[in-house]
C-alpha cells in the first residue's frame, strides 16, 4: 500500500485544540494497516506518586450548595473545548461519583454541549490522603465509536468534574496537587473507548477548557429583572466581547446590545467576569466571543466562545 492509499484510510479529525492536536499527531498516527495507535492521556504525569507537574487549571472552590459541578464538550467557534455547568445532586453521599453519573447518564441543559459517556452498570470513587481521586467505572460507560481528539476531551472531562466535585465538596486540599487514576473494573492500563492509554496518574490540562463560557444565567432560565452575567475567561489578560441577540421572530435575531468586558485578576477567581443590562420582556441569547467580533451581526456564522438562551418577562 502506498503512502496516498494509507493517508486515506487515517480518520480525519475535527478541529480540536491546538495542544491536543499537537499530542495526536506525536502520539496517535496511523499504523502500517491504517490503525490509530492508542495514544497516552493528557495530563498523565511521569509518575504515580504527585510532583512536580505540568500547571493545572485552578479548582472550584469550596461550596455548601447541592449542586454538583459537571464539565461537557461543547462546540466552539474554532473547535471542541470543555464547559461546566451546575446541575441538582439530589443529596447524594458520594459527590465525586454523583457529579460523575450525571456526566455519563444525562443530557447537557446546554444544547450545544454533549457527552460521550454512556450511562454505566458500575461507578465508584474515592480520595486518598496523598489527593488522589481514583475512579473506577464499568468497561460499558466507553463509546467505542468516537474518535480520537474526542476520546482525550473525554478522559479529561472526566478529570475535571472528579476534581472539581472533590474540591466543591471539600474533600481535597485544593493548594496541593490534585491527581485523578481511572480504573476500568478495576484494572489499570486499560484503554478508554479503545483510544487513549490509561494507567497513569491524571491532571488538569488546561488547554482543554473552553476560552470563555458563561457561568449564570444557566440555558433556559426565566429572569424578572436585569440580567447579569458572571463568567469565566482562560485568558485573563484579553478583553472579551459579548453580545445580547433578541429573537426578532422564530429563527431570526438581531443585535439588541453589545460591548467588551476585562476578566479579573483576583487570585481566588482569576479570570472571572461580569456585566449587567437590563433589558424589556422577550426571549434573548446571550453571547461571549473575542473582543473585535463584539459588533458582528449574528448572522456571519457562529463566532461565538459560549451562548445561553435566556426569557425576560413573565
């Protein structure tokens, strides 16, 4: 088989980002029969035992609500990233493996996010003293169908509801740390969804995480007042820009308000942002994207980081 003949039997991959798609290509290729070589998880460290690591994205802080915090993968204006929400825990004991069911049993409240995960016969989770979460899940909750830029999107979504779900629950020591090993029915070195090597212990990879996303208002939600919008930036040192669409008519909207916000810097929520306005009784998207696409017309394509759809009025 010659070298065009092999090129084409590769799966082509949708645009991932550029650290990840960096990784696949050193580390996944195709084989001399056309089959991907499974490929190490991002984050894993270098050893089992936590040190000095790659730098990971900052954890959720300590909360007293019920609320599990669930990352997704959602389509962006430039490819793939993760994306939290906040989602009902129902008071369950275990809130790593509560947050972790949700990621692999429900649907996004944002239709612009999906999950991979399916729903598993067995999940279990704990945490040690030396904080490290191990995860141990069913071979069943693998969909051996995705490819594999989604497949590392996927173990990583893993890892950041697990840390984020111990961190919430304060069951960790967020100022050391934080690792996560994956256990398929109890074993180590497995493959996840017949892609991505495990047997390592896991970080956050923050080149992951979605540019922008919107925090509250949440997909869907009613508002009797102003809307104030809190979200969070991976890039604290550039303006964003954000948009309010109003639905003119059913499937068309226009620009009712737009302008540039500047994340924080405060070290216990750094790249945090927030704006209000207020706005007359209607149904309206609320959108975040780079700072010089701010007065685009909605209409030249999806520019966007993140977006929810919000109602103003009774």
């Amino acid at each position: 088989m010659g070298p065009t003949a092999l090129r084409a039997r590769c799966r082509l991959w949708p645009a991932v980002p550029a650290v990840l798609a960096a990784a696949v290509v050193s580390l996944a290729g195709c084989t001399a029969v056309g089959s991907p070589q499974p490929s190490i998880a991002a984050g894993a460290t270098a050893s089992q035992v936590p040190g000095n690591t790659q730098p990971s994205a900052p954890l959720e802080t300590s909360q007293t609500s019920a609320k599990a915090p669930v990352y997704w993968l959602g389509r962006a204006k430039d490819g793939v990233y993760l994306y939290r929400e906040f989602r009902d825990a129902g008071g369950q004991d275990n809130p790593i493996a509560t947050a972790l069911r949700i990621m692999m049993s429900q649907k996004p409240l944002d239709p612009d996010y999906f999950s991979p995960w399916q729903t598993p016969k067995k999940l279990a989770a704990s945490v040690s003293g030396r904080n490290v979460i191990t995860v141990d899940v069913s071979a069943d909750a693998f969909n051996t169908g995705v490819d594999e830029p989604t497949a590392q999107l996927a173990v990583q979504q893993l890892v950041y509801t697990a840390t984020a779900a111990a961190a919430s629950a304060g069951l960790i020591d967020s100022d050391q740390p934080i690792s996560v090993m994956l256990l398929v029915d109890g074993h180590t070195s497995q493959l996840a969804f017949e892609r991505v090597q495990l047997g390592q212990l896991m970080q956050r990879d923050p080149s992951m995480l979605a540019p922008a996303w919107i925090i509250d208002p949440q997909e869907g939600v009613g508002l009797d007042g102003p809307l104030k919008v809190l979200g969070r930036s991976t890039r604290a040192d550039q303006e964003l820009g954000w948009q309010v669409l109003r639905r003119d008519s059913p499937g068309k909207s226009s620009v009712y308000l737009s302008g540039t916000v500047a994340p924080g810097t405060q070290s216990s929520r750094p790249g945090e942002f927030t704006f209000t306005v207020n706005l007359p009784p209607g149904d309206y998207e609320v959108r975040v994207l780079p700072k010089e696409e701010a007065s685009a017309a909605p209409n030249t394509g999806n520019t966007a980081w993140d977006s929810k759809d919000v109602h103003v009025g009774p």
